[in-house]
C-alpha cells in the first residue's frame, strides 16, 4: 500500500482537483492518506473560518516578533513576557560552534587521538564496501520539508536512534521515521569529528554495519561515532545525536 | 529593487524565490516579512487547533514560522507553498505534542502499566513500526474508526478537533470512536496472542 501513498505534492494535487480514480482507489483503502487529506484539507480552509477570540492581539505580537527576527531589531509589541526562541544566525553559529569545541575538548582528554590516523584511513575503506542499507517501499513522505530541531531541544530528539552490538559482532542502528524525511543515511565520524565515511542514502530505518566493518572502525583507540542523518530532497533536515560505535 | 509596498501583489512562490536566491540581498529581508506575515495567521489558527491554548499557539506558531524563515532556502519551487508551509506546522506541532498511545484510553493513567511485564500491545507500539500498525488498523477497524484513530495517534489531533473534523454528531464525540476502535484493537491483539500460544 504505501508505494502509492500520496505525497505532499500528491495531496495538494487532490485538494485542488479532486481525487483521480486511481487516487479514489488507493484513498478508500489506506487511513493514513484518507487522514493526511482530511487534515490538510482542513489546513486549507483555516482563513475562511470565524476569527477565534484574541487572534488579533496574537497577531500583532507574532507579527512584530517575526519582523524583529527577520530585521533584527527589539520587538517592543512582543512584551516583555514575550518568548522569541529564536535566535539570530550569527547566536546559532557561535552555539553551534562552542558546541562542538566543547565536544572536541571533550574528546580530546581521551588520550590517543593521533594515533587513530590510520585506523581511520582503514576504516573508510572498509565502511566504503561494506556499509549496507536495505531498500523496503518508501513510506509517505513530504516534499521540501522540515522539521528542524526547535531551539532548546537537544538533537538527540529529532531523530531517535539506537545501536545494538549482535553477537556476531555486526552493530545494528535503528531509528524512528522522521516527519518529512525521504531518506536516511548512517554517517560515521572519527572521535575529532570528520566525517570519514557515509552510507548511500536509503528509506529504510535499519541499518547493519558487518562485523568486519566494526572491527576496522574499532582499531583506533578513542573509537568512532555514528549518526543518523534524515533527509529531505537530498538535504540534511534532521539528525540523531551522535552516538559512540559500541566496542567489543 | 521592490519595495515592501509591492510585494503585496507578489505570489508566495516567487517571494520565496527571491529570498532563496539571496538570503543576504537587500530585498530578501522585506519579502521574507512579507511572505510569513500572509502565513500568520493560518499557522497561528492550526498551532491553536492543536494545542488548545493561545500562549501554546503563539510559541508554537513563532516557532514554525521562525522554522520556515531558516528554511526559505530549500523550498525548491516543486510545490505550492502553501503546502510547504503546512508541512512545517503540522511537523512542528507534532513535535511539541506528546503522541497518544493507540491502544489505551486517552485517559487511562499513563503510569497505570508501570511495573507490568510489556504486553504485546505495548511491545507493538514501541516498535514503533507504522506500516504495522497501519496493516493491523485496517484488518480490524471500519473506516470512520480508522480515521479517527489515525487522527488521534499520527496526526495527534485533540479528540474534540476530531469530532469537529469528521463531524461526529453523537453526544460522546469522537471519544465514543476512539474508545470502541481501541477495545477493537486491543481484542484482536488478545485474540492473535493466544492463538500463538502466548508468545
Ligand atoms: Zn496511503
């Protein structure tokens, strides 16, 4: 059923024209489009209804909220109970990037790093032929979607991701469909964060890294890291937290 | 370059254009003022719809559009805008929403389980498998249970903006619908585990 799944445009397409009949025929049988229509059907219609009861105050304070975050000037209408969450490009940059240097300085009170070099360069080539990502219809999705992660929440809520060692020593990734993605793909970085190897993008949500995979990766004595990136038409909309590849 | 006076006649597609194409350019700020402004209000109005309150709303409504601003640069012109719009409210009030559970009551104590053995209901939904659950919705449930479960759990609609929806005329609104389709369920996963033999 889900192979023909509407998709966002596909539902647009409905809401606008009405239903061909092989739409008709999938809609009748499948909830999730019936329900995906109903509710953007309902979106649609929103301005046309009755204004609800303090909508014009609330207006006024998204309005001058939004322009003080677009031109970057104080918002006096927003109040001072007002809670802007957003912050400006050059505040995500500077979070983003302390960060990160705090969770490079993390790693590197590990001892060892250089001599994770080689394994490293190892490991790429053996995550280049072994990573595999299996192929199952694709769920519905969305085109040129987001759901970025909101200001204050930690990543690791956007996409929820686990890895689970198997007694043959392979690791298995697993993670949540995430509203929006077409696609994941598993990225795998060295303990100072570079990116040494990234599986091909796939809509499944399990992932095995072989045996012999993780044990290349496993040589370095800090260890890698892995996440889970979703994607939307090609771009990184989400990502898990990045999670340490079990050891054995 | 255009003022803000005549961005007004300017569809939404080529106003997200124009900040896609330079986000630092002299006009990407006023188009982009522009084209969030017309999308205030709907956003607010769906923001309220799911989480009841207007504080909630505001924040949530803040937070999508805010979202949509960051993000004017991938929206690739291969849709309505309108509909790329939606899809980042509807992500991000399922994100600030707690996802009901499909089997228990909505207001069955969530705690009420604790210190249980995980049944298989329980099991099946930490799975988490949604082509699952949407194969088990399907065998067991009519198409007015469906959909209002389906609203209830995947597109976490409060139960009275369901009854809204799909106009249910009884006094119990769509809580009734939901109550008869999750005993439904929960009887066809009891009938399915003995007939495994309790595995
Ligand atoms: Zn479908």
């Amino acid at each position: 059923m889900s192979e023909t799944c509407l998709d966002m445009g596909g539902l647009d397409r409905v809401a606008i024209s009405g239903p061909t009949p092989q739409d008709q025929a999938h809609l009748d049988v499948c909830p999730r489009c019936r329900t995906r229509l109903l509710t953007y059907r309902e979106y649609l219609a929103l301005p046309e209804e009755s204004e609800p009861e303090g909508e014009s105050v609330a207006m006024d304070r998204l309005r001058e909220r939004l322009k003080a975050e677009i031109h970057g000037t104080p918002s006096s209408a927003a109040g001072p109970g007002a809670k802007w969450r957003g912050v400006s490009p050059e505040d995500r940059g500077a979070a983003a990037r302390s960060a990160r240097e705090s969770w490079r300085d993390g790693l590197r009170r590990l001892r060892g790093l250089r001599g994770l070099r080689p394994a490293v360069g190892l490991a790429a080539i053996a995550l280049a032929g072994i990573l595999l990502i299996r192929e199952r219809p694709a769920p519905v999705e969305d085109h040129g979607v987001l759901r970025d992660r909101p200001a204050g929440r930690p990543t690791a809520e956007v996409v929820i991701a686990r890895t689970q060692s198997t007694p043959d020593g392979a690791v298995a990734l697993t993670w949540r469909r995430f509203p929006g993605a077409e696609m994941y793909r598993v990225v795998v970085f060295s303990a100072d964060l570079a990116e040494i190897s990234r599986s091909p993008a796939g809509t499944d949500t399990t992932f095995v890294l072989d045996s012999s995979a993780v044990a290349a990766l496993a040589q370095g004595p800090v260890g890698m890291f892995v996440e889970v990136q979703a994607l939307a038409q090609g771009d990184r909309i989400a990502a898990s937290r990045t999670m340490a590849l079990p050891r054995r | 370059m255009m003022t803000s006076q005549s961005y007004t006649e300017v569809p939404d597609e080529a106003l997200a254009a124009l900040v896609a194409q330079d986000p630092d350019g002299p006009e990407a700020g006023s188009a982009a003022a522009e084209l969030l402004g017309r999308y205030s209000k709907i956003t607010y109005r769906w923001c309220l719809r799911m989480v009841g309150d207007r504080e909630g709303a505001l924040d949530l409504a803040q937070e999508a559009l805010l979202n949509a601003y960051r993000h004017l640069g991938s929206y690739r012109g291969t849709g309505r805008f309108v509909s790329w719009m939606y899809v980042i409210t509807r992500n991000c009030c399922l994100c600030a929403l707690r996802r009901p559970s499909l089997l228990r009551d909505d207001e069955a104590d969530p705690d009420e389980r604790a210190g249980d053995h995980p049944g298989p209901d329980q099991a099946l939904e930490e799975k988490d498998d949604e082509e699952a659950l949407l194969a088990l919705i399907r065998t067991h449930l009519d198409p007015r249970e469906q959909e209002a479960l389906w609203l209830r759990c995947f597109e976490q609609m409060p139960v009275d903006a369901i009854t809204r929806l799909l106009r249910i005329d009884d006094a119990s609104g769509a809580r009734g619908l939901l109550q008869g389709a999750r005993r439904k369920l929960r009887r066809a996963l009891e009938r399915r585990d003995a007939g495994n033999g309790g595995k």
